[in-house]
C-alpha cells in the first residue's frame, strides 16, 4: 500500500476494462456523441512512446466513397487469407474479420513518416516505433470500452495499397484500420475464443523465472 493508490472502486475499474475489452466486429446503428471521437483520440495521444516521438497518426474516414474502397480492399485481402489457410480456409470464411460498412466512425492508424533520425530507444530496437503505435491504439480500446462502444482492430490490408489510396508520404505506414460505434453488448469471451478459434493461455505458459524453460513450446498457430 502506497499513498500513490488508487481507491479500490478505482482499482476495480481499471481491471475491469481490461477484463472487457473485445475486438469487436459487430455494431448497431448509431452515432457518437460530440466531442468523443476527439476524447478517444486524446486518450490514445496520452500513449507512452519511445523517446517522446509520438509516431502515431490518425486518419479520420469521412467519405463514404473512400470508406467503400477500403472495405473491398480488406474483403479481398480476406479471401487471400482464406486461401493462404492450409486447412482452416472454409472456417476462417465463416468468421467475420470487420466492421468497416456497419462501424460509426472509421479510423486508420498509422506511423508517422521521417522516423529514422529517431534514435533514442531504438538504437537497437528500431520496431520501438511500432510498441508505441500499439499502446495509444490499446488506449483507445480501452477508453472505447469505458465509453460504452465497440473498437474492432483490422489488419487485413496491404500497408502500401492503403498508404496510396489515403495519400500517405514515403515512410508512413498504416497499421490498423480501427472501427468504432455502438454494439448492442460485449461478450463475455473474445469472439475467436468463443468460437473454439484458439483459447487464453495459461499464465505458466507466459510466465517464466530467472530464464527460459528448457521445456517451453511455442504457442502452435491455428490457422
């Protein structure tokens, strides 16, 4: 116990976000309401990043036309996946992977371009950039799920397709696609896990001591 803690109710709800939160590919129609996509925006924007270079950006879809393209972009990438699958491709079809058409509000999350003279806490680990990127999105997750919407990160695209059709400059690369908007609930099981996709490891399986286990196995995909 420090003088730093938090109160328990405020504990609590920390974890229970975390608990909460899902990938979420179904959504109810809807709008948000004023200010909130720019208050989700902020939460991601309170990310740590390396170095303070702050290298994420966001791209605000408002054209439906371009929303449009988007969609049939990932739609193709899916069935590139599907065919890619050396035995789960007619399961995976089944799945549904987005909610671009369905989402209130679509975002594409990207990396800023010029990160090279970034150096500091990349010297040897340049994909640092990447981390960064991935905790403001998470914040945004979980900022979503505190607000009551859904937030479904995509990644079926190809980063340069994307990157011209949203005008990007060399060296910025897109990372997700994030859907936003209301859902009629939240499930109380990851949707993947729900639908004996794959299932949450146990913690003896992610947690070692001291050194790596002579006995740990990686974790099998499952296609």
């Amino acid at each position: 116990m420090t003088k730093n803690r938090y109160s328990e109710e405020e504990i609590g709800a920390v974890y229970r976000v975390i608990r909460e939160r899902r990938d979420i590919r179904h959504f109810v129609p809807g709008s948000l309401p004023s200010g909130l996509i720019e208050r989700l925006v902020d939460a991601a924007h309170q990310a740590p990043s390396v170095g303070l270079m702050q290298p994420w950006r966001f791209i605000r879809i408002t054209d439906a036309a371009l929303r449009g393209r988007i969609h049939a972009h990932v739609e193709a990438e899916r069935h590139a996946t599907a065919a890619a699958l050396p035995s789960r491709n007619d399961e995976f079809m089944k799945v549904k992977v987005e909610g671009i058409r369905d989402c209130s509000e679509l975002l594409v999350a990207a990396l800023m371009n010029g990160r090279e003279p970034h150096i500091f806490g990349r010297h040897t680990l340049p994909e640092m950039d990447l981390c960064s990127l991935a905790c403001a999105i998470q914040n945004m997750w979980l900022a979503a799920r505190a607000e009551g919407l859904g937030l479904g990160w995509v990644s079926f695209f190809d980063p340069e397709v994307l990157a011209k059709m949203l005008n990007m400059p060399d060296g910025a690369k897109p990372l997700g696609i994030l859907c936003l908007g209301p859902v009629a609930s939240f499930d109380s099981q990851p949707l993947l896990e729900k639908i004996g996709w794959g299932k949450r490891l146990p913690r003896s399986e992610i947690l070692f001591e001291n050194r790596w286990p002579a006995d740990a196995r990686p974790t099998q995909p499952m296609y």
